[in-house]
C-alpha cells in the first residue's frame, strides 16, 4: 500500500513543504551539532528523493550509509529522534534495488506528507550549501558560524544567511470567473496563478499589482493576503493573496507566459497539484466570490 499526499489541506501552513507536517516528527539544527552515531537518511539526486519500502510504507533508509561514494553527509537534525544527515547523489550514480526513486514534483507524490516536507528543507539546505563556499564580497573560503545556518568570511569578516527568495501568487476574481495563466514549459494545457518575485521597495500587495499588469494587463484592486507556502524549487517563499478585478483586457505583455484566460469554476482546465498553494486557492475561488 502506497501513502500518498492528502487531496486537501485545512490552511495553507498544512501544504507540503511547511514545518507544520513535521511537528513532533523532526528537529532543525545545524551541521556542527552532529550527535554522531547511526541514524536516516535523507538522499536527494537534482529534484528526486531515494526511500526504502518498510511495512508496506516509504521510509528513509537507516544505519551506514546505503553508497560508498558521494558528498559528505550533512547532519540537519534529528528525525523520528535519531540523527538525519543529507547527501547530494551524483545524477550518474546508480543505487541499489532496494530504494526507490521518486520526483518531489511528481503530480501524485507517494510519500507521507512528513517526508515529502522534509525533502523539500533538504533541497532547500543544498541550495544554500552548494552556493555559499565561498564569500560573495571578496571570492574567500567561508566557515560556518556556529549552532546557525549563516556563515563568516575570516577575511573581510561579513556574514551571509541563507536566501529565501519572496514570490506573490494571486487569484484573481472576476464575477464569476477566475484568471488563469499558462508557460510554455509547463505541461501540456495546465494552467495556473499569476506569480512572480518581489522587486526592490516593494511590499507584497504591490508585487502582486505589478506582476498581473506586466504579465496580463489585468489592473487588481482590493488585494488581501490568504496564506503562504514554502516552495523549495530551489529556495522560495510563497505568499497567497486574492485579489478583485480592477479594470482592462487580457494582454500578454511578455515573453514569459504561453496563455492567459477568464474561466467559471465548472469549466477548468487541467490545473496544478493539491499539494501547490496555486491549487489551494483555486480550490475554493467559491469562497471569495461575492
């Protein structure tokens, strides 16, 4: 029997990738905290996560380490109470029988919910691993400060911290019908959110006034936050909102979508995974249409 992701979610903190599904199950701490002795594993390769089949449910492997070969594990914590250290695995490198490969971005994940949010702090800790060696102000060896993710240039003695990347994603109301955009990459006649990255100077409720101008022509008012979800693909923060329609006509005004559309409710077309909060807002468009 395979445990698959819920198809709903009470709020948006109960979407995969939140803390919220990993209470009283795991425990943030730094590399340098490592308690040393046997414990899970958390095994990432580019998007994809590597789990073993134990009574009939995935689970993370445990005891040595399940390959010879690889990056140093990197302790992040403590899992179900024991130690849970990370390793990037080569794309080239194939693993045993025993464990089974899975995208974290699969439209149906299989794994409990815990273990799916865990992988995406994994994805997100690499991200910021891989591209803080060295200083950004004078190209040095950084070191690790100490019981923090943030480290220290020895040299010119700045500190970095890890970057999250805010990005607004909005549902957009129209009487009866909602706004919905497509990329050209995403998979053939989904459509979901206007989103995009905040610029600097602004707040969140202008970001999402300006990425639907420049991306739909579509001019929003009475703007209200609803929710937010970590998105480690590889390090952002997504923060919902709805909004009403303001005035003008749909007009791509980029390169950067394929499409945009007015649609009812009962008339969708494919649309993301329940595990997005892009899904969770759709999901109940219902309840914001006056």
């Amino acid at each position: 029997m395979k445990m698959s992701s819920p198809d709903y979610y009470p709020s948006p903190a109960d979407l995969p990738f939140n803390r919220t599904s990993l209470n009283r199950i795991f425990q943030l701490a730094t590399p340098d905290q490592d308690p040393g002795g046997e414990g899970f594993w958390l095994l990432l390769q580019g998007e994809a996560l590597f789990t073993i089949m134990t009574d009939q449910k995935y689970s993370l492997p445990q005891g040595d380490s399940p390959f010879p070969t690889g990056s140093a594990p990197l302790y992040i914590g403590q899992w179900q109470n024991q130690p849970c250290r990370l390793i990037r695995i080569p794309e080239d490198m194939e693993l045993t029988a025993q464990l089974h490969r899975q995208p974290l971005r699969a439209k149906q994940s299989n794994f409990p919910i815990s273990i799916l949010s865990l992988a995406g702090i994994g994805q997100m800790i690499l991200h910021w691993e891989e591209g803080s060696q060295f200083c950004g102000n004078c190209g040095k060896r950084m070191i690790r400060l100490e019981k923090e993710w943030g480290k220290t240039c020895q040299t010119c003695n700045i500190h970095h911290f890890p970057r999250i990347h805010p990005c607004v994603i909005g549902l957009v109301i129209k009487g009866d019908e909602i706004l919905l955009a497509r990329k050209a990459e995403w998979a053939d006649g989904r459509y979901s959110l206007v989103a995009g990255f905040v610029e600097f100077g602004e707040c969140l409720e202008e970001t999402m006034a300006r990425e639907t101008v420049e991306e739909t022509n579509i001019q929003i008012k009475n703007i209200r936050y609803i929710g937010s979800q970590s998105w480690p693909f590889p390090s952002q923060l997504m923060c919902g909102f709805v909004a009403d329609y303001a005035g003008g006509e749909i007009k791509l005004n980029d390169k950067e979508l394929a499409d945009a559309k007015w649609c009812k409710l009962d008339q969708l077309p494919t649309l993301p995974p329940r595990r997005s909060i892009a899904r969770w807002l759709i999901d109940r468009a219902a309840d914001y249409m006056s």
